[in-house]
C-alpha cells in the first residue's frame, strides 16, 4: 500500500478537523468510554488516594463485614514474618499500590477489568499483632473467611509467601482446587529453624491439609541452589517447569500443559515476584539470577484466559531493595494480569482464544 495524495486526503477527513477525537472502532469506543469523560479529559494518574490498580477504595467493618455487590477484593497482607532471609516484604502492598498508570485496557484479553467487574481495594489484612506469625496466619485465614463467604475473589498484595497458606484454608473449603505457582522456588520444604509455617514450605502445608491436588498443580520458574528442599514437589506429584526449561519448551507448549493439567478446576494463581530474574525485579527478599522475563510471565498469564480462577496473589515484592521501583512496577502489573484473568473467566469473552 503506497501512500498517495488519495490515501492522505481521506486520513485528513476522518482523523482531522472536527473528527480529531472521534473513535470508530466500537471496541476501542467502548473502552475509552469508560476512561474519558464527557469534556475529554482522563483523570491524573498522580492524583488522589492511590490504591491497588488504581480500584475504588472501599473500607470494610470486619467485625460486621458489607461486601456489597463486590465480585473481586484487592486486598494488601502486610506480613513478612515468614520471611528466611531479607525482610522488608510487609511494605510491598503499599509499594504496588503507588505505582502508576497499570491499565485499565488490557490490550491482549481484551478487557478493562476495573471497569467490567465490580472490584475495590479494602484495604489491608486486620492484625491484631506484628510479631507473631502464627496468629498472623489466623487473622489471614479469618479475613478470607470473610470474603469468600460473601461470594467475593480475592485478589492479595504481600507480604511474603507464607501468606497463601492461610489465604488457600478459606479458599479452599470445600476441598482440593488446582494451583498455579509462578516463582524461583517450589516452596515445599520442611520446617526451618522450628517452623513449618515460613514462606519456603506454604505449598507442602497446603497439600498434607488436603487445600491443593498436587496432581493439578504446576510450578513454573524453578531454579536456585535449593532444590535440594523440593522433593516433595516431585514425590505428590506436582508438575516443575524449570526456569533452564523455559526457553527450549517455549511458553505456550507450558501454557498448554498447565491448561491440561487444571482443566475447569477451580485454580488459585500464585505469583512470586522472584520468579522474574533480578534483572527485572531485584525488590526481593530472595533473588535468583536466570529468571523469567516480564515479558515471559505476562505471554504465561494471557495465555491462561479461561480458566476456573478463585483467588490469586503477587507476593514478596520488597521495596527497600527496590531502587528503581521496577519491582513495585512488575507486581502491580502482574496484579493486573491476574484480576484481567478474573474478568474474562466472570464477563465470558475469550479474546485470546
């Protein structure tokens, strides 16, 4: 197509002049009718009280919790208690929630999930004390009792790992669901210094109390010198894709396994931030070199449109070894992904199918 005195003129007639800010596609219409308002102005992402994904607030009395008609709670689990090595990941839900300019379109599912789904950031887990995990892990697993009872998904901001422990007790109820594990570590170790509760071991927990089907669970991401600790993975039945593996397998042959794998299950999606390489995302309490991409982890997450989600977390984002925020910045679009997930499973469109 050569671009004649013809092929300019007609540009100038549709996208100039009076039509400047006319949209034809009924698509792209639509959408910016959700972001531009009636005098064509888009509100400021600097401005106001910033919240996860940018989501109304909503303040929730969780001694006679109101969820309304809410589908998804964005909620923040400031907890690092469970932390073996760097601290620091109790700041990673304030962290994500001022960053910037995430959405509202995702361009590959096709969805706008703020604006689809009735969602709201309510704020953070309830602690009744900061030193005890524990009790942590209580007040966890009483708070997604909570929302999962109203009917509500939950989608968290941590806080470190241990946390889906907890989180999968309420999710989970009625019985076994599916998981998807994105991280550097499989997270199935056995207890360290006393403790079978740390951020290293939530998955063989959730397994041995009956939460997750081990063979409906894939990890993709694995690497590191501890895979010593990960025999559990392989001995349940779980599914390991290395992070060495990636890039021969290509990610849609491990999209397709995990879709195989969890078929219509009701799934829980876990994101460690850790899987990313440090490269990308060195806010993390334990970094390991030769991760995934950004770019890797959205194609993994897209590609899982469709699939029964329940609940789902970004989790160990820890800002004070998070110069550049650009591990702040890769939670909240992880977050981002995982919520689209969510809107294109409740709304039934299938863009990328």
């Amino acid at each position: 197509m050569s671009f004649t005195p013809e092929k300019l003129k007609y540009l100038q007639e549709r996208f100039g002049g009076a039509n400047e800010q006319l949209i034809y596609d009924e698509h792209f219409q639509s959408v910016a009718n959700t972001v531009i308002d009636s005098s064509g102005t888009r509100d400021a992402p600097y401005a106001g009280i910033p919240t996860l994904l940018d989501a109304p607030a909503e303040r929730i009395a969780w001694g006679a919790p109101d969820f309304g008609d809410l589908q998804v709670a964005l909620i923040g689990v400031p907890m690092d208690l469970g932390i073996t090595n760097r601290n620091g990941t109790r700041f990673g839900p304030r962290a994500l929630r001022t960053i910037e300019r995430i959405g509202p379109y995702n361009h590959v599912l096709k969805a706008v999930p703020t604006r689809d789904l009735k969602v709201a950031d309510i704020g953070d887990v309830p602690f009744r004390s900061r030193f005890h995990l524990e009790q942590c892990h209580q007040d966890i697993e009483e708070t997604y009792k909570k929302i999962t009872a109203a009917g509500v998904i939950p989608l968290s901001a941590g806080g470190d790992h241990s946390m889906t422990l907890p989180i999968l007790k309420a999710v989970a109820k009625d019985g076994p669901i599916a998981l998807i594990h994105i991280d550097a570590h499989c997270d199935t170790s056995g207890p360290f210094d006393g403790s079978r509760f740390h951020h290293g071991g939530p998955f063989r927990q959730a397994v041995l109390e009956g939460l997750v089907d081990p063979t409906k669970t894939i990890q993709i991401g694995i690497r590191g010198s501890a895979e010593y600790l990960w025999e559990f993975s392989y001995e349940s039945g779980m599914t390991v894709v290395h992070a060495e593996e990636v890039t021969g397998l290509g990610v849609p042959a491990i999209v397709q396994r995990a879709l195989e794998l969890v078929g219509d299950t009701p799934v829980y999606v876990s994101f460690d931030i850790d899987s990313i390489d440090p490269a990308f995302a060195p806010g993390t309490g334990t970094p390991e070199v030769g991760g995934l991409t950004v770019r890797e982890a959205q194609e993994l997450l897209r590609g899982l449109a469709g699939i029964n989600i329940v609940g789902g977390d970004v989790v160990e984002v820890s800002p004070a070894y998070d110069a550049t925020t650009n591990t702040a910045h890769v939670g909240a679009q992880i977050l981002f992904e995982i919520l689209s997930l969510i809107s294109v499973r409740l709304n039934g469109h299938f863009a990328n199918k």
